[in-house]
C-alpha cells in the first residue's frame, strides 16, 4: 500500500464536500487531511486503515526479532533446568498439567 501526498482541506472546505469526501476516500483509497489549526485529522478507508495497523503489528515483530538477535548469547535453557531452579517436582508440573 502506498499513499500520495494527502489532499489537505480546511475543516470548511470538507463541510462543504460532506458526504462526498468519505466516498471519495473509498473509491480512492488515498487519504484526506483536514487541517484544524496546525493539527491535522487524516480519514482513511477502514481497509486501508486495518493494513496500516498489520504493517505496525509486523514493524514491531522486527523490531523485537532484531533485538532478540542482537542479544542473544546462544545459551539455552531446558526444561528440566527450569524446574530445577525454581523447585518444582515432576510430579508438582504433572498435577499442573492435568
């Protein structure tokens, strides 16, 4: 997905394009900042909308996968290390897992 540069609209200048501003995005599927002062609200399609969250959700696990990379000394950890250091029995983890 990739967006041209949004048309820019006053808050007047999208009043007066009403309904047609929100079709207009849909068709389009290309954003449309309304300008409130110097902030600025951006309406996209609901569809576009749900990609930019994936792309977010997927930027974070790479960014979280290369820092994991960049950290890790190749040192493991088993199971029966775990239980060991924490004083759980086998038969305490068996009674847990039923």
């Amino acid at each position: 997905m990739t967006f041209a540069e949004p048309e820019v609209l006053t808050v007047e200048e999208a009043r007066r394009r009403g309904a047609s501003l929100f079709s207009d995005v849909l068709l389009d599927h290309q954003p449309i900042a309304i300008s409130v002062g110097h902030e600025r609200v951006v309406v996209v399609s609901g569809q576009d909308y749900e990609d930019l969250e994936e792309i977010q959700r997927d930027l974070f696990d790479g960014i979280v996968a290369v820092a994991r990379i960049a950290t890790d000394s190749g040192r493991r950890t088993t199971l029966d290390e775990i239980i060991k250091l924490h004083g759980i029995t086998e038969e305490e983890l068996a009674a847990i897992e039923e």
